[in-house]
C-alpha cells in the first residue's frame, strides 16, 4: 500500500485501527475509508496506512493566528518559532494531539498579550504582544495598530461622531458607518470605514466615548476619549478597555 510520504503511519506491535484512529483524533470511518484494502483484524508491524489529514482546530480566539503545519514540524519546534511557551501553544490546541501532527493541519497560535496604560488619558487595554512602541500614544505591527488621544469638545457624542467621521479629508471614505453605543454607562460610538478609503489608513476606524469626568491635560479640560485601531483589531481590543 502506497500513500504520500507525509501522511504515513507506519503499523507499530499492538496497534489496532482503534488506537491509530485516536492517536490521529480521526474517525475509525475515515481511517478505513482511507485504506480499503485494510483488514482490521490483521494489522502487521510495518504495514504502511495512509492518515487522512487529522480533524482541524476549531475557530481560533480572539488574536490568535491559524498556522498550517509543514513537514517535521513539532508543537515544540513550532512554539520556538514563534517565540511562545509549548504550554501556551498546547493550551490553545486542547483537540488536537501533539503527537501526531500532519502537513496541512491547521492549528491556532495563541495571542501573547501586551497591556498598554497611559497615565496622561487615564486608560488600560490589552493590545498584540509583536506590536511596537512607536510613542507614548501609539503601538503598531504589521497586521494593525492603535492609537489613543483626547477630545475637548463640547458637542454631543452623536455630533462629535459625525464630526469625525466625516472629516474633510476623508479617512474613513466618503461613507463611513457611525455605530452610537455605550462603554460602563459611558456615551460611545463606534466610526466603520467604508471601501473605498485610501488604502494609506491601514483600515483606520474609531472609538469616542465620554469620560466620566473631564481629564486635564496641560490646563486643558478633555471631555471625550478617542481610540483609533485598524478595523480588525477595534472591538477586541475595546472589549479590554478600561478608565481609571
């Protein structure tokens, strides 16, 4: 029996298709499907089985990338190449068996967060470990970014949305979505780029929100909070922000 070199097994003393099913979290179905001329009764030592490509990881969570596995890759030779602990690298993997990887398979890569504060805009929230410090305000890497500052403006939330989202430059594109919302009771409102803003934006969006109090900054009296973030990253991270 013949099968791609990256899927073999080769049939170890005591194996049973049960336990080769298992050792591969496939189905004892799809391993026979895979190998018609199997008899299950008579495995041999040394007999060769073709290993339909073993079930894929569910949807990743939030930050984590999926990764296909190439030839001779190990969870731990993965978890080096990435720079992560072989223990986080198995704990986002719980289904898939670490000792039986196979070409193709995906796996997810677990986020490594970062928890940026600044004392001058009185916020907290986790952001992707790879991005870096490019100031005080910003953090950046090659899948996004976020940015933080402050508004003094008197206006609504509504108004000061709109504002924004409708500036005259355009960063958001000539139709961008306003999503009015809240934060821990605070007014709040979400800017969504439409498709046709400039690709130089990096897919810019927004977040404003109102602080409970106004925030002095340098003798000036700040009402709103704003956050920009690559569209991909926005609500994510917004699920980790916190005043203080």
């Amino acid at each position: 029996m013949s099968c791609a070199e990256s899927n073999c097994y080769v049939v170890q003393g005591g194996d049973t298709p049960y336990i080769i099913s298992k050792l591969y979290n496939i189905s004892l179905d799809d391993l026979m499907e895979s190998n018609p001329d199997l008899d299950p009764d008579h495995l041999l030592p040394g007999q060769i089985l073709t290993i339909p490509l073993a079930a894929q990881s569910e949807d990743c969570p939030w930050g984590a990338a999926t990764y296909i596995v190439e030839k001779n890759d190990t969870f731990y030779s993965i978890a080096i190449k990435h720079k992560m602990r072989l223990s986080e690298l198995l704990k986002a993997n719980p289904n898939i068996n670490p000792d039986a990887l196979l070409p193709g398979q995906s796996i997810c890569l677990p986020m490594i967060s970062a928890s940026f504060t600044n004392e001058t805009y009185r916020v907290k929230f986790i952001y992707p470990y790879l991005w870096s410090r490019f100031n005080n305000e910003r953090y950046e890497g090659i899948d996004g970014f976020v940015q933080v500052s402050a508004i003094a403006n008197d206006a609504s939330p509504e108004e000061l949305c709109k504002k924004e989202a409708y500036h005259k430059l355009k960063p958001y594109g000539t139709q961008p979505i306003i999503i009015m919302s809240e934060l821990n009771g605070r007014e709040a409102c979400y800017i969504i780029p439409s498709a046709d803003q400039p690709m130089e934006m990096r897919g810019q969006s927004a977040f404003i929100a109102a602080y409970e109090k106004p925030v002095e900054i340098k003798g000036i009296s700040y009402k709103y909070f704003v956050l920009w973030a690559d569209k991909d990253h926005l609500q994510d991270i917004i699920n980790t922000l916190e005043f203080f």
